[in-house]
C-alpha cells in the first residue's frame, strides 16, 4: 500500500500514514477535506509502498522505527534488527 514515511537523513523511521488525498466527513455532508503528513526541518517525506503484512502487523508497525529504515524509495530490514 502506498502510504507516507517520514524520515531522517539516515532514513530512520520517524512517522508513517496514508498518502496524501481527499477524506470525506464522518457525515458525508460537505466537501471532502484534504490530508497530509508533513515534515519537520531535517527530515523529508516520502510516498513509499510498505509491504502489507508490516501495515496489518500491529507489534511490527509499532516498532518499524526500530526494525525498518528508508533506503532510496523502498522500507528495508535493518539486518539484526529485526524481531523475526
């Protein structure tokens, strides 16, 4: 699923959510509003596609900062890391 990452310059993981679109209201009356995760100076932001298994995986999301980096356009195992 594609969804935002945002990272340092070492591409540590420091946020993840849904790439940037239209969300309708919870009552459905009114335009839809528009959603983005932006970064803070130093770090950047990127649209990525993350495995679905990481997103369904609620232990593994909680920790991907530690488990995972952000190499060039891609969400990796950081060997040794990784919690199986």
């Amino acid at each position: 699923m594609k969804c935002t990452v945002i990272s340092d310059e070492r591409g540590k993981i420091i946020a993840i959510g849904p790439a940037p679109g239209p969300v309708e209201s919870s009552d459905g009356a009114g335009p839809a509003l528009w959603h983005e995760i932006l970064p803070l100076e130093g770090q950047t932001s990127q649209i990525v596609d993350v495995p679905d298994d990481l997103l369904n995986d609620a232990e593994q999301l909680a920790n991907l900062h530690q488990t995972h980096r952000l190499h060039g356009d891609k969400v990796e195992t950081v060997d040794g890391l990784a919690t199986g």
